[in-house]
C-alpha cells in the first residue's frame, strides 16, 4: 500500500477481510445445523458445513487480497 493512500482503504480492507474469515464459517455452522435438524442427522452436516465454511472464508479472502495487491 501506498503512503499517500487513505487509511480508510487499509480499514475497509481489513473488515473485509475479518467478515470473510468469520462469516464463512459462521454461515456453514448454521446452515449445517439446519440440515442436521431437519434430518436428525447431528452433527454430520454441521462438520461439513464449518469445513465448507473454512475453505470458502480463506479462498474468499485469498482473491480479494489477490485482487487488491493486482496479483490477480
């Protein structure tokens, strides 16, 4: 980043990130949850759900800093 940037880009950056990373997650524990009560199946979806929920929050967060750095 550069000096002369607005420090409101690296904050915007940052939250970004930190919703990625806890809302994927979050949404694939509930959703899993869900699915394991409405078909008695505890807690096999919610396992899979917060592993789905990992691997979209960190390839989420990958391609926007790829995309933010011009990696991309």
């Amino acid at each position: 980043m550069k000096h002369n940037e607005s420090p409101f880009k690296a904050m915007a950056l940052t939250s970004s990130i930190v919703s990625q990373l806890a809302g994927g997650p979050l949404a694939g524990v509930f959703l899993g949850k869900w699915v394991d009560e409405r078909f008695s199946t505890e807690p096999i979806f919610l396992i899979i759900g917060l592993f789905l929920g990992l691997g979209a929050g960190t390839y989420g967060t990958i391609h926007l800093v790829r995309t933010y750095t011009g990696d991309d």
